[in-house]
C-alpha cells in the first residue's frame, strides 16, 4: 500500500513537471518548406512513377494481352499442320559436311 502511494506521488510530481513547459514553435514557413520538398519527391519524373499511372497500365497489359493471344493463335495455327520435309535434305547435309547418311 505504501509503494502504491509512493507510485502516485512521483507519477503527480512528474505530470506537474510537465505544465510548466511551453510548446515548441516551428521556424517561420517551416511547414510550407516542408511539403514543397515532400510534393518534390512525389513528383520526381521516373520509370515507376510513369507505370504507376493507370493509362499506361491498362495499355501495357492490353499490348501483352494482345502479343499473347496472337503467339496462341500462331502455335495452333502451325501445330495442326503437317511438317513438310524435302526429300533428300538428309543427304544434302551429309554431303556439305562430308557425312555419310549411314552414320546420321
């Protein structure tokens, strides 16, 4: 019980210690200084800030979207088609590199 006021009493001569100082005044044109170099740093022209912008978001997904589906239009196109080889191309190889078309 003794401890508990001794507690209250230091925590009361503590919060008194406190009403007697005054508040801190800023430099003259502090904060006005202060966000003209935050809005400075926001508006830093970079690659990021430029993709971060929703147009040129929504045209580069809109060009991948459209590289992609012409890639799949492309592979299924040339997927169902046969491969046509030329006959002899075997042995035209084998000849340019002096092979013989048994040892291919």
């Amino acid at each position: 019980m003794n401890d508990r006021k001794r507690i209250e009493q230091q925590v009361e001569e503590t919060l008194a210690s406190l009403d007697g100082l005054q508040g801190v005044e800023a430099p003259a044109f502090f904060y006005t200084r202060l966000q003209a170099r935050m809005e400075g740093r926001q508006q830093a022209p970079g690659f990021w800030n430029l993709l971060t912008r929703p147009a040129v978001s929504l045209v580069t997904v809109s060009l991948l979207l459209i590289l992609n589906i012409t890639a799949i239009t492309l592979y299924v196109r040339t997927g169902k088609e046969p491969v046509k080889q030329e006959k002899g191309s075997l042995q035209s190889f084998a000849e340019e590199f002096n092979f013989s078309t048994s040892s291919l």
